[in-house]
C-alpha cells in the first residue's frame, strides 16, 4: 500500500491508512465500511483496542517508524488525518 516512487504525502498516508482499515474489517466479516479523512476511527467503532495494535504494528512495518507510548493518544488516533500526520511527524524524527 505505502507508495514507494515519492516520499507519502498526508493525503497518500491517510488514504493507505483508510484501506487498511477497510480490508481488515472485511476480512473480519464486517459490513464494508465508508470512511474519509475524517471520519472519528474510535467513536464509530471502526477503531478498537485490538485493531489499534494492529494498526500500530501496520504503520510501523509500512512506514518505517517507530510509534512509542506517549504517541498513543485518542487525538493521534482520532481520524485518517490525524494518524496520518502522527506518521509524517515520525518519518520526519519527530
């Protein structure tokens, strides 16, 4: 999914980000879910504590980075956008 020929975008980020989260909730037997940027990921159930760690995971392989404890916060992880901004903050050693 991360595209590989130019450096992610917040706008390429959130939208892996977005069909991740579409695959896995098929592959979980959920109903196909419509998300954008900012759809709330925790409020609308979309995003749970064991999908949160897979996600976590996810990003760090996908991405190259490292998101540590104080990273995992509800406004980090609050919508694609936000998450996409957590990366990119990341990728660039923050």
């Amino acid at each position: 999914m991360p595209h590989s020929d130019s450096p992610p975008t917040n706008e390429t980020i959130a939208a892996d980000i977005m069909a991740w989260l579409v695959a896995e909730q098929a592959e979980d037997g959920h109903p196909p879910v419509d998300l954008a940027p900012d759809t709330a990921l925790m409020e609308s159930g979309i995003l749970d504590s064991v999908r949160l760690v897979q996600l976590v995971s996810w990003l760090e392989e996908s991405y190259g980075i490292q998101v540590t404890v104080d990273k995992l916060t509800p406004e980090h992880f609050a919508t694609p956008r936000t998450l996409a901004a957590l990366v990119t903050g990341l990728k660039s050693g923050g």
